[in-house]
C-alpha cells in the first residue's frame, strides 16, 4: 500500500509519500515561519494562502523524488484537524480533487495522532503498549496507547500548551518567532540557579498539567529585571534556563506518573518541544531510573512534517479504513474519538 499525504494544519506545508512495504520513500517540507515572524504568531489567512501556493509544487517534487506516478498510489491522506480551519481546509480539498481525478480513496487523519506515531518511522521504533507525552504548540497531553487508535488520555494541559508557555516567554523577551529553539540556545549560556520557576500542579496528584503561571512568573520576572537594570542579555539566558528548567522538570515528574499509573516501561515523546535536547536528556535520565526505554522521533519529525501523516494514513488504509466523498475538516478533534484498527 502506497499513500500520498498532506500535512496543512497550521504554518507547514508537508508532503511524504510512505509504502508500507519500502517504509518512508520520499517526504518535502515547506515552512512559513519567516513570513509569520514579523507578526510574532501564525496569521491564519496568510498561512491558508500559502498552503495553496506550495501544495502542488511540493506534490510534484515529492512523487518525482519517490519515482511515483499517479497510478502507483492507493490512497491520500490529509491532515482533517485539529488546526486552523482555512489551513486545513486547503490540504482536505486539495487531497478530494485529486483523489477524484486519479481514483483514489481519502483518508482524514488526526494531527496529534501523526506526531504520537511518528517515532515509528525510525529504526529503533517502540512496540505498543507505551505512554505519550505529545507536546506542541497547540496541545500537550500524556496518553496510554495501546495500538493505533487505542488511546486514553491520562492528562492535559488546563491552559496554555508547553510550546505555546516557550513562544509566548520568549516574545516577552522580543525573540523571534516561534520561541522554543530561541529559549533553548539561550538557556545554554545561563547561570544555574540564578532565578527559580514553579513547577505547577506537581504538589497535587493527578496527570493534568498547567503552563500559564509559569508564563505570568516569567512576565514578573522580566518585568523586575527592566525596571532594576534593564533586561541583559544574560538576564534572558537566565530567564530562559530558569523557564526550560521549570517547563522540563514539570513535563518529567508527570510523565514519570502518568507510567506508574499505567504501568509501562516505555515512553514515547512526540511533537515541536520533543526537539528540546534538555527534556530528552531529562527524559532518558527519569527512564534509566525506571528501567525503561524513550523513544522520539528524528529533529526534523517532531515538528510538523508530512511523513507523521502519511505513515499514520497508510496504517489505516491499510487496515481497510477509507471517507467517504464529503469534504470535512475537524478543527477540534479529541484523540479519543478515533477508530482503532
Ligand atoms: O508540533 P509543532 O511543530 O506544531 C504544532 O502542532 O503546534 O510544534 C511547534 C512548537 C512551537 O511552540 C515551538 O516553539 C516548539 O514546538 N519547539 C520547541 C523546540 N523546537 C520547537 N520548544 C522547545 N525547545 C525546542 N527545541
Ligand atoms: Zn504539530
């Protein structure tokens, strides 16, 4: 089974092609945070506008890559939510209308769904059942997944996403857009313990988790150091290592609970902030500790990308699962609602 896929929920344009035989055979990414970064966020509009312009150039180069005609596809999947209507309503009928005219069936595939399988694309990938800690910029939740499909949610942010407390710290202290990997490089030249974040909801049980006070103590804090000296550059590496600590020390003591509670031995981290060296570090040292294994995906897949969704796509598509001939996007789509295979 061979399927062609298009990742279009927010700021990316991702195409890949997977067979489930021959495994990934050809992926192209486009991104749009230049031209968001001048508005310090993603521009709805602009990013439905680009998507348009990139889709089919990147679909030729993809296919051309692959050596993949038309007639060599089984299937596409789209990206159907969550995420921004327009956007994804660009990669839904772009999907459709070629579907149509090469007589193909669709698939609607689950953003978060693509980011927790991605770490199957790679060599040493984990065997089911494990914990997920997705973390983007639009969600961050722990999950008990038991196959494709099988997921229970075991907790959630209550306010801001960890990506979104990294972007929206980083803006105060008027770094560019998107923030984490600014934070990241920043925190590299702090001064250890020179500040103290919360680490919030940890004093209380349960898996739920909560970033914007940790956001407001990084406003207080910058805020502080304006009005003494004005804000350094190394008060914002000491800002930055102060927040990441907090952020990753928060995200390891819930993840270290969210697998006793299910009790697994495996971990998989997924989505933008799995990039962060410093929670992977964190994250191998907590499941060294256990006795256990964390997996995540490549760099480049653990931001948006095409080949999450085309991986997750030929899974279900193989398992027979096709839409039928409505065009539908989900921009909120709970994970739990999915069908397994
Ligand atoms: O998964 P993703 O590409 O898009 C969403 O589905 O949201 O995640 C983007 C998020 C952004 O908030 C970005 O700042 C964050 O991932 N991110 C990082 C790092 N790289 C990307 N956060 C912390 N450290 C990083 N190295
Ligand atoms: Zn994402």
């Amino acid at each position: 089974m061979r399927v062609l896929a298009i990742e279009s929920s927010c700021d990316e344009t991702g195409i890949a092609i997977y067979d489930s035989e021959q495994g990934l055979l050809s992926h192209a990414l486009y991104s749009q945070v230049e031209m968001h970064a001048i508005y310090g966020g993603v521009v709805p509009e602009l990013a439905s506008r680009d998507h348009i312009r990139k889709a089919i150039p990147l679909i030729k180069e993809v296919m051309t890559k692959a050596n993949t005609t038309s007639s060599e596809l089984d299937g596409i999947a789209y990206t159907s939510g969550p995420g921004l209507a327009g956007a994804l309503l660009v990669g839904a009928c772009l999907a459709r209308s070629l579907a149509w005219s090469w007589g193909l069936p669709t698939l609607a595939v689950h953003h978060m769904e693509g980011h927790l399988l991605a770490p199957l694309l790679e060599d040493n990938a984990p065997e089911f059942p494990f914990v997920a800690l997705l973390v983007s910029g639009g969600h961050t939740q722990l999950v008990d997944v038991k196959g494709i499909g099988q997921y229970e949610l075991l907790g959630e942010s209550i306010d801001d996403a960890a990506g979104e407390a990294f972007d929206k710290t980083a803006k105060m202290m008027d770094l560019p857009y998107p923030g984490g990997p600014h934070i990241a490089k920043l925190a590299q030249h702090g001064t250890p313990g020179r500040f103290k974040f919360p680490r919030p909801m940890t004093d209380r049980p349960g898996l739920d988790l909560s970033f914007s006070g940790l956001k407001t103590f990084a406003r207080n804090t910058i805020a502080k150091c304006r009005e003494e000296t004005g804000l350094t550059e190394q008060d914002k590496a000491d800002i930055a290592l102060a927040f990441e600590q907090a952020a990753v020390d928060t995200l390891s003591i819930k993840c270290k609970r969210a697998l006793e509670q299910a009790g697994r031995k495996r971990l998989v981290i997924a989505g933008g902030v799995s990039a962060n060296k410093y929670l992977r570090e964190k994250l191998h040292s907590l499941m060294d500790k256990l006795h256990g294994d964390v997996f995540y995906p490549r760099p480049e897949f653990c931001t948006d990308n095409g080949a999450m969704i085309a991986y997750a796509g030929c899974q279900r598509m193989k398992a027979g699962q096709k839409d039928n001939d409505e065009i539908v996007i989900h921009p909120r789509w709970p994970m739990d609602q999915l069908e397994s295979i």
